[in-house]
C-alpha cells in the first residue's frame, strides 16, 4: 500500500498515518472522501463517489467528527476528525446553520416571547 493518496476532490497528496491516525480516509484539506464502505471497513460500496463533509457532530466524549454525504447516491457517514484536519474548514461547516437560520433573524428577538 502506498503511504499517501491523491484527494480525488481537491488534488492534494493526503499520507495515510498523518494527523494521529493510520488509516485515514479523508483529505484533510478539503474534508472529502470516497463512498468506499457499506460499514466502516469493508470496502463493499459500488458507488465510489466523492463524499462531501456537510456537517461536524460533537461525541459523548467531546471529539468531534464529521458527517459526509455522497455526491452520487446522498449516503450518510460519520468519521472522526484527525489532527491536522483545516480548522477552518471545519468551523465554516460548524457554523453554516447559524450564518443561515431557517427562519428570517429578526424572529431571534420575539422567540423569548412565546407562551
């Protein structure tokens, strides 16, 4: 097996063990992966499409992960973040909901109002 991979969605040379882990399976950069697994490890996925971060949940534990969605079939995953992942990336999916609330803001001043 090599040691590193090439992110089929940014281009970026991506080590296998980097970040604290050994078996990565997304582009740090970027935050995408592939739809290689049915469950984690056994590679029996035939879509193969490119796995798009769209969100980051916080585990029991604190450790946060983040919520891929295939481009190709919408399948949902669930992986761990690692280390060197872009903190910046990762706070722009954190906040996305925040920057655009499914109701108009100006309902922020009148929730407290509700009996």
């Amino acid at each position: 097996m090599n040691d590193t991979f090439i992110c089929k969605a940014c281009g970026a040379s991506v080590p296998y063990d980097g970040g604290g882990t050994r078996n990565r399976n997304h582009c740090p950069k970027c935050l995408c992966s592939l739809h290689l697994d049915e469950t984690p490890g056994d590679r029996a996925a035939e879509c193969g499409g490119i796995m798009e971060a769209v969100a980051v949940w916080v585990r029991k534990n604190g450790e946060w992960a983040i919520i891929h969605r295939c481009r190709v079939c919408g399948a949902l995953s669930s992986n761990r973040i690692a280390a060197d992942d872009s903190a910046l990336k990762l706070m722009s999916i954190a906040a996305k909901p925040l920057a655009a609330p499914p109701f108009p803001i100006e309902y922020i001043d009148r929730m407290g109002d509700i009996d």
